[in-house]
C-alpha cells in the first residue's frame, strides 16, 4: 500500500510544481503583453486568461490539494507510529512554505483576473525561482534525509538563488540588447 500512495504523491508533486513553473510563465506573458499596441495586447491577453485560469484551477490547485491528502497519508505509514525526524519536520516547514508561495500565487492570478499588473516581468521572473529553492531544498532534504548537513544545505541554498539571481540578470541584458 505504501509504495502506491507514494507513487501517487510524487505524481502530485510533480504536476503541482509543473503548474508553479508555467503559472509564473503565464503572469510574465500576461504582463508583457500591457505594453503592446491595443489589437494584440486584447488578442493575447484573452488567450492569455484562458490559459492562466485551466492551468491554475484545472491542475495546480487540484494538484496541491491532492499532495496534501498524499502526503500526510505518506507520513502516516512511512512512520508507522515512530518519532517524527528531525529532517522530516525540516521539510515539513519548506512544505508549508511552499504552500505560502502557491498562495501569493494564488494572489497574483485573481489580481490579473482583474486586470491589476503590479509586479514587471522581471520581478515575476525572480519570484519563479522561488518556487527552484524550494524544489531543490525538499528533494535533498528527502533523499539524503539525516545525513544531510544543514549547513551545508542552507549554503547550497544560498549558492543556487546566487546562480538564479545571476542567470535572471544576464537574461535581462541579453534580451534588453535584443530589443535595440
């Protein structure tokens, strides 16, 4: 029973981040698109709209909520009554972090539901990485469970949003030298 429930919360997992990823994708292009002419800011706004609202309330809610019933019923049997582990309760706070950004995700969709755009693209394009640190720091935290240093991690963590911080930059200058 165990390994299905797994198999099912992985699944969940991996399509409420994929949901997370493009969502964020979807705010950039929705956003880009208030700074064209009328006829194609209307075009692709609409399509844009569509897009935003099936992906977040056809896969990443649903999917979120489904990782939710998987993974406690995970716990659940993976304990099967023993102490929780330290680097359980490590990942369990990133998780619920992580429920914190799907939330200011939620956010940013019923605000450009409205046609409210505070955040650049380029600002959107950070807050997408946010969702990479925390991928990065459950998948560790799971694999290499006690024997991970944390630390060590932490400074991994810091050295990847350094990288992301980084790409973000040079992928704004090359796109600026583009448009010249």
């Amino acid at each position: 029973m165990f390994n299905y429930i797994l198999s099912l919360h992985i699944i969940f997992i991996v399509t409420w981040f994929a949901g997370m990823f493009y969502i964020v994708r979807l705010f950039i292009y929705n956003r880009e698109a208030q700074d064209m002419g009328k006829a194609p800011r209307t075009i692709l706004q609409e399509q844009y709209n569509v897009m935003i609202k099936r992906l977040w309330l056809g896969i990443t809610w649903p999917s979120a909520i489904l990782t939710l019933i998987f993974g406690p019923w995970t716990m659940i049997l993976y304990l099967q009554g023993s102490p929780v582990p330290g680097w359980l309760w490590t990942k369990l706070a990133f998780v619920a972090g992580l429920y914190l950004y799907h939330l200011s995700l939620h956010r940013m969709y019923l605000q450009q539901k409205r046609g409210i755009f505070k955040y650049t693209s380029n600002q959107l394009r950070i807050w997408n990485e946010v969702a990479t640190l925390f991928l990065f720091a459950i998948v560790f935290l799971v694999v290499l469970k006690s024997s991970l240093n944390m630390i060590k991690g932490v400074i991994a963590l810091v050295i990847l949003a350094i990288i992301l911080m980084v790409a973000i930059r040079i992928y704004r200058r090359v796109r600026g030298k583009k448009k010249r």
